[in-house]
C-alpha cells in the first residue's frame, strides 16, 4: 500500500522534483500563514544555501544555538573531503511553518532540492535535503537556532 502510495504520487512530482518524495500532510490551516510569507523564511534560505555551498562565514551570520554547532560540524566535513563539489543549483520548498504563540519563533519542515555538477560525470541525480528548522527572532534580527538536515533517496 505504502509503495503505491509513493508510486502515485512520485509519477506527479517527476517532472517538478525528480524524486517521489510525498510532502507531510498539513493538519491545520493556521499552520501556513494565508498569503503572506513569514520575513524568517528568507533567512532560513539564505543560511541553508550558505552552509550547502561551503560560505560558512556567512552560514555562522545567519545562526546561533545548535545550528552553530551544524555549521561547525559541515565545515569540519567539508576539509576532510576529498574532492572539490560545485553546486549548480539549489531550489527549496517549504511544506508547513508554524509560528510560535508569542510571534517571535518559527518552526519550518521544509526540503532543499540542489543539482550538483561534477566534471567527471554526465549527470548526477539532485540530492535531496529534508530540513527540520527552527527560527528565533531576537532585538528584530531573525536567526536559524535549530537546524535538521537530513539526507534523501531520489529514483533516479
């Protein structure tokens, strides 16, 4: 039944995402603001495409908490790989965000979508990044304070 599942939906999402990959269900209309767009969400982009492209001073910028530790961790990977990656492209979408009682947090379940090029070979399949997100705002500046990344299968 699960496989199904996954075989339905992922036949849609081919030609947008490349990958089966069924979002989470939203429960609650007042997860997602009507149509506006939380100013935190750009900060979230700006920090995850920072920390995917190797800008780890700019990633440190955009956080504090436990998501400093990540940038310390991806940066301390990064050295210890072998060979150079260039990232083509790096596209997100953003499933649910709820804001906190107070206003001043936001929590993002979100999947950042990036294309890599590598020289040695023809094509490589998008790699796909879940991303479990928290936001904090403090005296008005908005920063990643948690950040989850957790790796994905993709079909093709």
């Amino acid at each position: 039944m699960r496989w199904q599942q996954a075989f339905v939906f992922g036949t849609c999402l081919v030609v947008q995402l490349f990958c089966p990959i069924q979002p989470p269900p939203v429960t609650t209309a007042e997860e997602i603001p009507s149509s506006q767009t939380h100013p935190a969400r750009e900060i979230y982009k700006k920090f995850a495409d920072a920390l995917i492209r190797g800008r780890f001073d700019e990633a440190r910028a955009w956080a504090e908490g436990d998501a400093l530790e990540v940038v310390k961790f991806q940066e301390n990977a990064v050295h210890n790989q072998s060979a150079p990656v260039t990232i083509f492209d790096s596209q997100f979408m953003i499933f649910a965000e709820k804001v906190s009682e107070d206003g001043r947090g936001l929590r993002l379940n979100a999947m950042q979508v990036v294309k890599i090029v590598e020289k040695r070979s023809a094509y490589i399949p998008p790699v796909l990044h879940r991303q479990e997100v928290d936001l904090q705002e403090r005296n008005g500046l908005w920063k990643v304070h948690r950040f989850k990344d957790r790796l994905e299968k993709c079909c093709l």
